[in-house]
C-alpha cells in the first residue's frame, strides 16, 4: 500500500513543464491557449492563479479556470494585449462581438459574458461628417439630413459617452468632406477637449451649407494616415494613450465624378481597405477603428458583402447586377436616390475591426455614438453550459474570437481526467451557474477516505507485530 502511494506520488512529480496546469477545484487540466495567425490582438486567456495575479486583476477567484462536469460548464477569463508589445489593450466588448466554440461548435451553448473593472482609457473619437449637398434633402417630415446629425450629436448621453465624467483621457476631432476633408470649423482638425468646446463646435458649424461629390474612401485613407501624424493629435494619442476611433458617416454612396457608376468603387475601395488593413497591422501605434455609419436607408439589392475576411473586393461582390448603374444619375435617378452603399460600409468596418449600421432617425443615430464610446474594461469573463455533459467526459477545445474591434482568435484544451472527478459545483441561491465547492467540504469528503488509506495501511503491520508479541510469550524459554 505504501508503494502504491509511492507509485502515484513519483507519478504526479514527473510533470516538469508546468502545462496542462491544473485548474484548482477539479481534476481538470488546461493547456496554455494558442494565439491564431494573423490576429490583429492577443486574445490571452488566463489559465493559472499566477496569470490572474500578475494580469493584476482585483477578483483573481473569478479569474482562474472553472469546470464543472456534472453541469457541464466552463468559465474561463481574458484579456487583450498588442502582439507586439504584450501590453494589456482596453476595449469595450459585449457577447455579439465575442464569438466562442467548443469542439468547434457554438450551437446551443448558453453563454454568459460579464465584463470587470471599467478603465478610464484615452480615447480619441474622430467623427467624419459627410457635407456632400446631399446632406442638406429634406425627408418627408421636413427635415434636413444634417439636422439629424445635430440632434444625434448634441444627445446628452452622447456628449457624456465622449467625454466621461472624471476621465481627462478623451477627445472628438469633428471634420467634415466632400472633395477634402477638413475641420467642422473649415479650418485645420483640431481637438476638443470639453463638452463645453464640443457643443460650441457642434452649434456654430455643424449645420454650415457644404456642397460637392462625396470622396468617402479618400476620407478613410485621410483619417487613418495624415490626420493621425499631425502634431497635436499625435501627441494627444501618444501621451494619453489613446486609441483612435474614427466614425465614418454618408448618406449615400462614394461618388468622385458625374460618370461614376457602382463599378468605378470597386478598385477605389481596395485601395482604402488596402490602407486601412496596413495601418493597423503596423505595430508603431495603438491601432485605429473604424466604425461606417449610413445616414438613411440601404439601397435596395438583396445581396450582402461576401463572407471571410479580406476578401477582394470585386464588382459582383461590391454591386451585385448594379455594376454599370450611375451612383449619381442627374436628372433621371442614380443608385444615391435610392439609398445607402451598405456594402461599402459594411467592407470598411470589416477592415476596421468595427462595425456598420444603417439608421433612419437621430435617436438610432446617436445609440451608435454612445457604442463607440462605450466604457472599456480590464478583463472579462465568459462562461458557457454545454447541453450534454458527455462533452465534458474527454479533453475539448474552446476557441474565442472576435467578431469585431479586430480580427483575433485563440485556443486553448481542456482535459479531464480519466477515472477521478472532483466534488460538483455549488449552484448559490438566485444563481444560474455553479460555482467550485468550498476546499471545507472536499476535505470533508476526502479526509475519512485518506482516514480509511492511512488505516489500512497500518492495520497489516500491526497485526504482525501483534501477533508476534503473543506467539513470542506463547514460547517457552529456553
């Protein structure tokens, strides 16, 4: 019996490589998660105590690895960090944008996502506003498209949304394009740093009569690349930290010249995208996202941008069967007439880890100003129930990635072990996921077990030396 316990002692002490790490609370193990090729971020998820520790996160037993076999959950954290830098990045995340799998599927998974600790990040929004003259067309309710804009803009949640009570960290560089781009003003960008400054800006110049073809893709490139190499702004990002949030918003549809048509965009988006994948993918600086916003209604087709990742973008996939249609048609109808360039948008922000939306009136306008500044955090947590607890009875992948904010995934094994299972997990009151059994009640089922070992193991012994004590007095002397 001692050398049995011998034996699993010099077995458990074999494992030098600290992976799989054993997740506290269970007989499980867990291997260190595999960051995917090309991702623009580092999806890290924190396997061990240490890692929870030294991500100095303030709940470190919220943090580290739980499963539960018999509920058949995983709750797992993670953070998000420059591949280059390894430094932590603070991003606002909710669940559509985390996209999780076990064994590589997510279907009737239910999954619970809780952010931790709010950052006071620096955040530099960057609002680029169409003034083609479009933006002056009255809807049927008798008002301007632009007007629509201000209302948005001046939404007291918005303002508060770019300017956060007690973070000094933030700032809005409002610009306005046609054929170029400059500030709200007419003048050169500049940053506002108080509600009192925006408000002003919005105010005085935000409903000035512009005019002129709507260069939107040259409007990206500009946001992405010179703008963000001017004196002050750059100083502003490197110092505060900040991150770059560009919020692209039209009415319409990229339009340089009068014999344009839906095809003449094809070339002219790569390029843009082209620009925009290479920035963010540079590594020098905290990379920008892009958000595209239309102003109004699709344009109607029924096709969508073509599925994956830097796909190409081509005339079928960018215009369907509209590629020899004039955007804008002068005195007969052009595509602009009839909507928005959803496609486009939708490329864009693809390209640049955000997301596009079309919205017809200023109160679904402004909910998209206040996602783009929503409150950054630390880490996160996530946690899932498989259906079927058999899929916990063998090792199982989880991958995390992210459907926007940028293009990451990681991997990361689970294995169980093959005969020993830990006590269940306790389901608190008013709960809906289990947590690990306090170490009070295992040792209360350990102890007589280890009780009963040690007894048996002392039992054979004593037994002899019992009974030669009394077959020794049995003996006669010699």
């Amino acid at each position: 019996m001692i050398g049995l316990a011998l034996l699993l002692l010099g077995v458990l002490g074999c494992q030098v490589d600290p992976y799989p790490a054993p997740i506290e609370g269970t007989t499980y193990r867990i291997s260190k998660d595999v960051p995917g090729e090309q991702s623009e971020v580092t999806i890290d998820i924190l396997t061990t105590r240490d890692e929870c520790v030294n991500a100095k996160v303030n709940d470190v037993e919220r943090c580290i690895p739980f499963v539960d076999r018999a509920a058949g959950e995983v709750r797992l954290a993670f953070e998000l960090r420059d591949p280059t830098t390894s430094e932590t990045l603070f991003r606002a995340l909710d669940a559509p944008q985390v996209r999780l799998q076990h064994d590589s599927r997510n279907d009737n998974l239910d999954v619970a996502f809780i952010p931790h600790e709010p950052m006071n990040a620096g955040q530099l929004f960057i609002l680029v506003i169409d003034g083609s003259g479009s933006m002056q067309e009255v809807d049927d309710r008798g008002r301007k498209r632009i007007e629509k804009v201000y209302q948005a803009l001046m939404d007291p949640g918005v303002i508060d949304g770019f300017f956060p009570e007690g973070n000094s960290n933030t700032g809005v560089v409002l610009l306005r394009f046609s054929e170029k781009v400059v500030g709200l003003d007419g003048g050169a960008p500049r940053i506002l740093k108080s509600p009192k400054d925006y408000r002003q800006m919005v105010k005085t110049h935000l409903l000035t009569q512009s005019g002129g073809y709507t260069h939107l893709y040259d409007a990206l490139k500009y946001s992405v690349t010179e703008l963000l190499g001017i004196q002050e702004i750059k100083r502003f990002l490197v110092l505060k930290s900040a991150e770059p949030t560009v919020v692209l918003l039209t009415d319409g549809f990229n339009n340089e010249a009068a014999d344009d048509t839906c095809g003449t965009n094809a070339d002219r988006l790569q390029e843009a995208l082209d620009v925009v994948r290479e920035v963010r993918t540079a590594g020098t600086t905290i990379p920008p996202t892009v958000y595209g916003v239309g102003l109004g209604e699709a344009y109607p087709t029924p096709h969508e941008k073509p599925e994956g990742l830097s796909q190409k973008v081509t005339i079928p996939g960018l215009c369907g069967t509209y590629g020899d249609y004039l955007i804008d048609g002068g005195r007969d109808k052009g595509l602009e007439d009839y909507g928005i360039d959803h496609i486009s948008l939708a490329w864009i922000a693809e390209a640049g880890g955000g997301r596009s939306y079309v919205k017809r009136d200023p109160r679904g306008l402004a909910d998209v100003f206040k996602e783009t500044s929503a409150i950054r955090h630390r880490w996160y947590e996530i946690m899932y129930r498989v259906p079927d607890a058999w899929h916990h009875r063998k090792s199982f992948e989880v991958q995390l990635g992210l459907e926007t904010v940028a293009r990451a995934v990681t991997t990361v094994n689970i294995h169980p072990h093959p005969w020993l299972d830990a006590p269940t997990g306790t389901l608190p009151p008013g709960e809906e996921w289990v947590v690990a059994t306090p170490l009070r009640r295992s040792l209360a089922l350990l102890l007589p077990i280890l009780g009963l070992i040690i007894t048996l193991m002392f039992i054979g012994p004593a037994a002899f030396n019992v009974r030669r004590a009394i077959f020794r007095r049995a003996r006669p002397r010699k």
